[in-house]
C-alpha cells in the first residue's frame, strides 16, 4: 500500500522537476561590457559572456564578470591633494577584475591600484578623459564622455555629463553646478588646471568656429567667465606656483608659417584680460622636430621649450616667463638644450624631468645642475612612456609606459645619483576580452553538455587564468589547449571541437584548422590540413555535422595530393576521409578586395541537405551572381539560383539560421539593386526565391537565434538579435521580436528591467543555446528540458523563481497526499501549472 503510494509521489515528483526548470538559456557572447541591476540594488558588470535566460526575460552573470585581457593602459598620471589618479583604457583591475572604468587611483603606500566607484563610463570610440586636476576638497576629470553610473543611480534616471565631472574625498562623484548657465552647453574641454581651491578650465562650445574661453569653477561661485582668449586646441594649460595660468598660441603669418605666443591669464588681475607674448616665428625651417613650444609651470612663472628654427628645429632651446615681473628670457641657460622632448615634469624644488616616446631613457635635471642625467630604462626592454607624474608624498617619479612584455608601472628615486629605477606592481588593468564563438559539445564522461568558449581574452571569472579555448561545466572551468592562438570560429559534434584561429596562415602553409576530442583518438578526425596556395589563408567560420566538417573563410587552397584547389568554402568527408570543395570560383571578390565567408548553416529538408552561405562576396556560378548569400544543395551537388534576389554587391550576411525552406532568417546589411538600404533581420523564402525584414530594428545585428514558446495553447516563436542596439539614448546588446511581425513593428529590448538603464556598450557577435543550437527546427537546443546548474537564484539550483515557487508547493502537496493516502482518503491533487515562458 506505502510503496503504491511512493510510486505516485516519485512519479509526481518527475513530473514537477521537469515543469520546475526553466527551458534551454541562451549564452550570450561578443565585446561587450553590460551593467546588470543586482536584486541587493548593487550594479554588475560583465564583459563579454554572459547568460540570458528567456522565460524570465533577464540576464545572469553565469561566468563570474566575463573575459578579460590583460591589455588596458594609462593615458593620463596626475598627482593632485586627494591623491593619485590615473586615466586611460580599461575597465578592471586586479586579479579579482574589480570594474573602474577609465580610471584608478594609486595607493603608494600599498602599491596598488584601486577602483573608484565605478569611474567614468567611456562608450564611444574616441571618447577619453585627457584632464586631471585637483583642489583641496575635489578631483577634477575633463574629456570628452557623457556618462558616469554613479551619478545615475544616485538620481534614478540616466545623467547626462558634459565632458567634465567632480569627485569629492568620499569618492562621490557629482557635476559641477552652473547656477548662471555660464558655461558652454556641449563644450570642447581642451584644458584644465587647478589651485588649491579653484579649478581652471579652458573650454568652447563644440562645433563653433569662435575661440574659446578660460572659466573657473568653485564651490562658491559655480562657473565663473574669467577671459576669452584663441589657445592652440591640443596643448592644454598650465598652472605656475601663483596660480598665473598660461597656453599657447599659433598667428598664422602672411609670407611665413606663422608665430607662436605665449598667452598668460594673471591672478592678480583676475584673470583678465590675457597678455600674449609672440615667443618664435617659424618659416618651414622643422623638418625633424615639430614646431610648436611645450610649456610646463615652472617656480613663479613658466618653463619654455622651443625648437631651434635657425638650426631646423635639431634640439630644443629654453625659454622662461616670469609672472610676477611679467617678463620673459628668450634664451634661458639655466636650463640645457635637448635633443627631444614628448613630457615634462617638475620635480622636488625645481628637479626637471623630460621624457620622449621614441627613447627608453629620461632625463633628469637637479635644479642648479649644468647637464641632463640619463635614467635607463632599457632593462624592460624598449620601453615606450605613456605618462608620469611626480609623487610629493615619497618624492619619487612614477611612470607609466609599454613594453614588449607588457605595460610597466616604474618609480624613479632621484636620491641615488644617477637616479635607480624600481618597478611597481599595482596591479593589471584589463579590458574585456572577445567572444567570437560559442559552442556546446556532449561530455562523454556524464552525458551531460559543456559550454566551449572561443575568442580573444587571458583571464576568464575569477582567478581563472585561462585564455582563448576554455570548457566551461558547472560553474568550473578547463583550458586543453592553454597555448593556443585566439579562436575566430568553433564547431562541434558529439565530443570532437572543431576551431580555427585567428591567425591567417601564409602561402604554403596550412590552414588555421584543428580539433580538440575529450575523448581522444576515438573521435580522431583528419590527418591531414589543406595547405594555402597564392597568397594567406584565413578562417572565419566553421559547420559540423555527423559527416561533414565545413569551413569557411578567405582562402585558397589544395586539399588532396592531385593538386586539387578549393575556394572560400571546403569541407571534410568523414565518411570517406577526403576533402572537397563546393566550387566557389577563384575569382570571388568583395569591393573591399578580400572576400569573407562569416557564417555556414546546414539543414537537411525532405531528403535533401541545403548549406546556407553568407558573408560578404561577390561570385558568379553560371548565369547567377551571388552577392554575399547563397545556398548550395549538398546532396545533388550544386547551386540554387537567386537570379533574382535583388540584393547587390556590399550586402553583408553576417548570421543564417535555416528553420524550414520558407523561412530562413538572416541578420546583416543588404544593398538592394533596385531601393533603398536595409539593415536588420530578414526572413527568406527559397521557394519563392523572396525576402521580407522582421520588424525595424534600429541597426543591423550580428547574430540572431530563434525562441520557441507556447502562448495560450498557440506554438509562437520569437526571433533574437544581438549586436549593438542604439534607439535615441538607450543602448542595448540583444533585443527580440515575434517571427511573423511585421516590417514597421518594433523591437523589444531584451532584459531590459535586468539591464541597468543605457549602460551597455559593444557588440554580441555570437548567440546559442546550452545544449547547442540556435532555435530551428521548433526545438530550442538539443535537449530543451536541460538546464544547466548555477543559472538562477543565488542558491545555484539551477531552478527558475517560478520553479522554486511550484518545488515547493510539491513538497508540501505531497505531505498532503501521503497523510490522505494513509487517512484512506486515497485521492491525488495536480493542478496544471501556468505557462510561465510567455513574453
């Protein structure tokens, strides 16, 4: 009787694990970095994978913050009364990847580098922050950027910063109040200096061909317009130990280049009006050295570096500016002539230091001395200085440059003579790696599915050194191939990794082709590799079935001892052991020159197996031109016209997904012979040889996979893109769409209560399911009732919230129907549990 009753309870227990768990995740990869709303309130940054589940519309940070490389650097050293700051390009530092983006402050005292409040958010390529500079109470950054999250999770909605921010001892950031609207609305922030209580900032509205201005800013009187003044855009301003401020100048010349001038806004006055003093006058005498001054605040006034136009600009001369008696030393002895000369910093009682990018040596000047002492820094290499600041705490030089073997963070101690170098160690800052392929393989060892990731990145979660070719399981990771280049595509089938590098292959050699096989030479493959013919060989994607290996990418090649010779696509028979080709011509092309076959997909329809192509190339097979799609029938070996298919030469497929003849979704840009442009995703029909777009997606995307549901007892399948999305303010990564809408129909965000604010910056570049796939064929994944472990609530069951919430209510219907069985009751309750995958 108890054992009848346990059979029920272990079938209803079946039954309910499999309604708990959520459907297949989509592992979501690229060169992204995406800031996560946390439930605690806190943000998450993640770089480049990440875990998107779509029954919940939300992301998980599956992969402990991403990928990452080693490969970040400063721009921008500044000592300033709050400390030490650096600038530059990275987004993490440490080993446990902490998120600073754009900047870290330097703790001497610890050697390290620290993060500060999440920084300044750059996302658009070019962006900087080029200015540091600081007052008793705050640290000034200026560039050009628009963003700090900070700010905007403080106010609860996204804040526009115009190119210049605060940040106060506590690490708060904040902007600068303009009370009297003074200054530019969108400026062009090409200087910035400080007092001890005033900041100095030279500025004018972007786009406007007027000069510009020097403003202060202080806690008291927010902007103030101090003097209108035309500086030279890239030189910036100084500041000397009276808080005088100066810049440079050019007046073009009539019969000659022109003359330079030195331009010094007085305190005493106000800071007004600027007194200009003309310095040279050159006449295309520098035909080695450039011919515009460096300046530097120097005692109480100001240091002058010029070219020697009556000796062609070979060295540098001195010149020196003295504030207070407003007067200026147009040959300045006190100071030796140099060859050349990139950065200069004053050091401890008028120590001079100069710098060049093109030397790995500094030189240094004891104030008073007659020669410049060579510091060489040739230990590390050719070593190329980025920055340096002087360190008033230990007095000591730190600088910051690039090296064969990697950035390096060095301190210069002038007490020994010639000054000793010592290298620091900080910390790394890194940038976020790339993902530029996914894909799932079936462990052999539980029958169980691990995620294979491909791409260009030295470091993966935590801790985890791990580069390029990494298995992830379970929240483990496992790195067979640990030297291998970085991956440009992978393929799987069954426990075999079919990958290609990066790496074009030169002429002779063979393709950038392997495989990796868990389970050995059991699953060994080929023996051996086509070799490149005419020119380089490179791979962009590859395809892998049960048979068939393909690959495909920029290439010409023989492949069989016959002299045989393939073009842009070749695959690999493993039921006969031979390579082919599919008969690309070798006259395919691009408008760029080097064609590219990006994305392969496969699918066998009423007996018969269609290879989709795409990428961006243009080939003639016959009579049909075929402009970066195409499809190709395996089985009969031989083309399928699209004679007229309207697309025309610069159309780019990047992403093809075959769901049924009918509909075969594209994601790319298509040039259309006969109308406008068109970018997005698309639906095509190989029957009626005609393409429709789904939707209106702000860009084009890079990828695309299909999500299959049921929606009041009706099958539905949405369509998901991934690429870098911008619609007005808000930037998003992944968005989706129903397959049937519409062209004018838009698309829907996804994540999008998940995804804090705008704060997404990059692009998704590949999409698939946990157990492979990409959606087709009505399945989503191989085996859609799997869920991987680790990607729900912070228990790591793997449950969705919705899972737990029946789980539990199971457990205690069971106690109920094992009391009632006993009771002699003999009745069992089960309620049909609601469709919770509907969007």
């Amino acid at each position: 009787f108890f054992l009848q009753v346990m059979r029920i309870h272990l079938v209803l227990l079946s039954l309910f694990v499999v309604c708990c768990f959520a459907e297949n995740d989509i592992y979501v990869g690229g060169d992204f970095i995406l800031t996560i709303m946390q439930d605690d309130g806190n943000l998450d940054h993640v770089a480049s994978l990440v875990s998107y589940n779509p029954d919940e519309d939300v992301y998980y940070d599956t992969f402990e913050g991403g990928v990452f490389q080693a490969s970040g650097y400063l721009d921008v050293l500044k000592e300033t009364p709050l400390g030490i700051f650096g600038a530059g390009v990275f987004t993490f530092t440490d080993d446990d990847h902490d998120y600073t983006n754009s900047v870290v402050k330097y703790n001497n005292d610890d050697d390290d580098f620290e993060t500060v409040n999440d920084g300044i958010y750059i996302r658009t390529p070019g962006d900087s922050i080029r200015y540091i500079a600081g007052t008793d109470k705050h640290t000034f950054f200026a560039g050009t950027f628009s963003s700090v999250e900070y700010i905007s999770l403080q106010s609860d909605d996204p804040v526009t910063v115009n190119n210049i921010v605060k940040l106060n001892s506590d690490e708060e950031w904040s902007l600068l109040e303009d009370s009297g609207n003074v200054f530019p609305s969108n400026p062009f922030i090409v200087g910035l200096v400080a007092s001890d209580d005033k900041a100095f900032i030279y500025a004018k509205q972007k786009g406007s061909t007027d000069g510009g201005a020097l403003y202060s800013w202080d806690d008291d009187s927010d902007f103030q317009f101090l003097a209108s003044a035309s500086l030279q855009t890239d030189k910036g301003i100084v500041i000397d130990s009276n808080n005088n401020v100066a810049g440079t100048a050019f007046e073009a010349g009539v019969d000659a280049d022109g003359t330079f001038q030195l331009v010094v806004f007085h305190a005493g006055e106000n800071y007004t009006p600027a007194q200009t003093i003309n310095l040279y006058q050159t006449e295309n005498q520098c035909t080695t050295l450039s011919p515009e001054p460096i300046i530097t605040g120097y005692l109480e006034g100001f240091l002058i570096a010029a070219p020697n136009v009556d000796d062609g600009c070979n060295q540098y001369q001195w010149a020196y500016y003295n504030s207070t008696a407003k007067t200026i030393d147009p040959t300045y002895t006190a100071v030796p002539n140099v060859r050349e000369i990139d950065m200069i910093e004053v050091g401890k009682d008028g120590d001079l230091w100069v710098a060049t990018t093109s030397s790995s040596v500094l030189l240094y000047l004891p104030f008073g001395g007659v020669q410049w002492v060579e510091v060489d820094l040739s230990v590390y290499g050719e070593f190329t200085i980025k920055t340096m600041a002087w360190d008033d705490g230990p007095d000591k030089l730190l600088v910051f440059g690039s090296t064969a073997n990697g950035m390096k963070f060095v301190e210069v101690e002038p007490q020994a003579f010639p000054p000793i170098v010592k290298e620091k160690n900080p910390g790394t800052l890194y940038r976020q790696g790339t993902i530029n392929a996914l894909a799932v393989v079936n462990d052999p060892d539980d029958d169980d599915f691990e995620l294979v990731i491909g791409g260009n990145f030295d470091s993966i979660g935590n801790h985890q050194m791990y580069s390029n070719f990494v298995l992830y399981k379970d929240g483990k990771y496992d790195s067979p191939l640990p030297n291998v280049s970085p991956i440009s595509a992978l393929a799987t089938e069954g426990s075999v990794v079919f990958y290609a590098t990066t790496t074009c292959a030169a002429n002779n050699h063979q393709l950038p082709i392997g495989y990796y096989s868990s389970d050995g030479r059991q699953d060994s493959v080929w023996t051996d590799i086509p070799v490149v013919i005419g020119g380089s060989g490179c791979v962009d994607s590859l395809l892998a079935t049960d048979q068939y290996v393909f690959v495909g990418g920029y290439f010409s090649v023989q492949y069989s001892l016959s002299g045989s010779v393939g073009h842009g696509v070749i695959y690999y028979d493993r039921a006969v052991g031979t390579w082919t080709d599919i008969g690309i011509p070798n006259n395919a092309s691009s408008s760029v020159g080097a064609y590219e076959i990006a994305d392969l997909d496969i699918a066998t329809i009423d007996g018969t197996t269609y290879l989709a192509i795409g990428g961006h190339f243009d080939f003639t097979i016959g009579s049909t031109e075929y402009h970066s799609f195409a499809m190709y029938d395996l089985t009969n070996q031989s083309w399928i016209s699209n004679q007229d298919l309207e697309f025309a030469t610069d159309t780019i497929v990047d992403d093809i997904v075959i769901n049924d003849l009918d509909s075969i979704y594209i994601a790319g840009q298509l040039k259309i012979t006969n109308g406008p442009d068109e970018e997005g995703v698309f639906v095509y029909d190989m029957n009626t040889n005609s393409y429709a777009p789904i939707g209106d997606l702000p860009t084009y995307a890079n990828s695309i996979i299909l999500y299959n549901f049921e929606q009041d007892d009706v099958d539905m399948t949405n369509v998901y893109a991934g690429g870098n999305f911008n619609n007005g303010t808000q930037h998003t990564g992944l968005g989706y769409i129903s397959s049937s809408a519409g062209p004018t129909a838009l698309w829907n965000q996804a994540a999008e209560t998940s995804q804090y604010m705008e704060y997404y910056m990059g692009d998704v570049f590949t999409l698939i399911y946990t157990t492979g796939g990409f959606g087709a064929n009505d399945t989503n994944g191989y085996e859609p009732s799997y869920t991987p472990p680790g990607n729900g609530d912070s228990s790591d069951s793997g449950m969705s919230g919705w899972g737990i919430f029946f789980l539990t209510a199971f457990i205690l219907l069971s106690v109920v129907v094992i009391i009632g069985v006993a009771a002699g009751g003999g009745y069992v309750y089960f309620k049909k549990r609601n469709n919770y995958q509907e969007l």
